[in-house]
C-alpha cells in the first residue's frame, strides 16, 4: 500500500478555492487505514495513525508539502452528513490547505461534492487489496 499512497500522494493536485476531499469506499478490512496510515507517513507525519473510530476526526499538521493539514475522518458512526457538518465540516472544507481523507465516506455522502475523488477499496486475500480510483 505504501507505493500506491506515494504515487497518489505526487499526482494530488490541491484545489485552489477549497479543501482536497478525497473519500475513501470499502467494507471493513479493505485497506482504508492502512492507505491513510501510508499517505501520513508519505507526508511526513510522525509516529503511529489511529482510525479516528470514536473521536471521528483527528488532525495532523504538515510541514513538508502545500497542504497544512491532514485531516483524517473516520464516518462509520455518523449516520449522514448533518451529523458531520456539527463536528466543523464546514470550516475545514473552506481551507484549500487542507487535505481531507474521509474513510466510510459513503456514511456522509450527502455533503460530499460531486467531484471529490474516490478510492473504492476491495479485500483479496490476507495478503492483496484492490483499489479504483475515480
């Protein structure tokens, strides 16, 4: 997964007017963290990345790229977008140095903009995920 995250990572092109989205699709063991714990680790963030499970959203500053921020959102337990925009969904997508990685993002795809890149994440075996990107 760590090359996939660092070809993904140089091919980013940040939004001019709003935060990068990228949503992150695929059942439970499909390699959605493991792809947020590489392109944290592709970025420069230091020590270990937790899916954000109970606490939803947790934050991370860069230092090395244009982006300020890494924002990691794990919707599993939100039930729509509501539920995230009380958690500040609002001020994080107005900042165009934020990338945003959503896992579940099925969960809040009602707020999500049309165009925001998908990653749809598949188990093969123990060993082998598969991801599309669109």
């Amino acid at each position: 997964m760590g090359d996939f995250a660092r070809d993904f990572v140089a091919r980013l092109n940040m939004n001019k007017d709003d935060a990068t989205i990228i949503g992150l699709y695929g059942n439970l063991g499909s390699g959605k963290t493991t792809f947020v714990q590489a392109v944290a680790k592709t970025l420069g963030v230091p020590g270990s990345i937790q899916s954000p499970t109970f606490v939803i959203i947790k934050n991370y500053q860069l230092q090395t790229t244009n982006y300020k921020l890494l924002v990691h959102i794990d919707a599993y337990r939100l039930d729509n977008g509501e539920d995230l925009k009380k958690l500040g969904w609002n001020e994080l997508v107005a900042d165009a140095r934020n990338l945003i990685l959503i896992e579940w993002a099925d969960r809040v795809s009602d707020i999500l903009p049309e165009n925001h890149t998908k990653l749809f994440f598949e188990f093969v075996d123990e060993n082998t995920r598969k991801v599309e990107v669109e």
